[in-house]
C-alpha cells in the first residue's frame, strides 16, 4: 500500500509541477508586464496619473483602469492560446503598441485632453478609459 502511495505521489508530482511552474510564469510575467506597461503608459501621457489619483481626481482614475483592463486582456487572451512564453512576451509588446496609439488617436479626438484631465472631466476620462478598454477587448479578440 505504502509503495502505491509513494508511486501516485510521484506521479501526481510530475503531472503537477509541470502545470505550477507555466503558471508561475505567465503570472510573473504578466505582473511584470502590467508593471512596465503602467509605467511606460505614465511617463507618456502627459499629466501624472498617480498624482491625480491620489488627489482624488476620478477622471484620471476611469482613463488609466480603461487602460490597464484593456492591456491586461490582451495578456490572458495570449495566455490562453499561446503555449510559447515568447510570444506572450511579443504580444505583450504589441499590447503595449496598441494602447498607446489609441491614447495618441484619443488626445487629438478631444483637444485640451490634458487639461480635462487635470479637471477632473469624469466624461472625457471614462471615454479615454473606455477606448482603451474597447481596444483590449479587440485586440485579445483577434489572439484567438
């Protein structure tokens, strides 16, 4: 009985591992990414969104979780149906392209974006926050 035990335990062990390990991956990687994408998406919009956020402005709130969601779909669309980790890190690149082109295509549809942003214009930061979303959504509709 005890060597049955021991013999499910090791298998159980390399059928599992093997799943834990991929998760651990995509899960990193996917922090790390949101990470640097957040912090690429800062440095280009040209009002600082942490600062508004911090200061309560919900506009800039709307704009920057539009474009986090909208990246972060497009992350788990390529984990889902794409085994190589290397291509999750290039459609992670391409993620990162797509948002902030709509960004530059929203900035020149609403002039003074900037200082809409700064405020606190809940409208224009829900329509800048829901275009990225709409992106995401496009974007990890087209990873499948």
């Amino acid at each position: 009985m005890q060597d049955l035990i021991q013999f499910v335990g090791q298998e159980l062990s390399q059928l599992v591992t093997p799943f834990l390990l991929n998760y651990a991956l995509y899960l990193f990687g996917g922090v790390v990414f949101t990470f640097i994408f957040s912090v690429i998406y800062m440095w280009f919009t040209p009002y600082n969104e942490m600062a508004l956020i911090r200061a309560g402005h919900g506009a800039a709130a709307l704009s920057f979780a539009g474009a986090l969601i909208g990246f972060a779909l497009t992350l788990a669309a390529c984990a889902i149906y794409h085994t190589s980790f290397v291509a999750f890190m290039g459609w992670a690149l391409a993620a990162m392209v797509v948002q902030l082109i709509g960004y530059v295509v929203t900035s020149r549809l609403i002039p003074n974006l900037k200082q809409h942003m700064l405020d606190n214009n809940l409208a224009v930061g829900g329509f800048v926050g829901t275009v990225a979303l709409a992106l995401g959504i496009l974007n990890a509709g087209c990873l499948s």
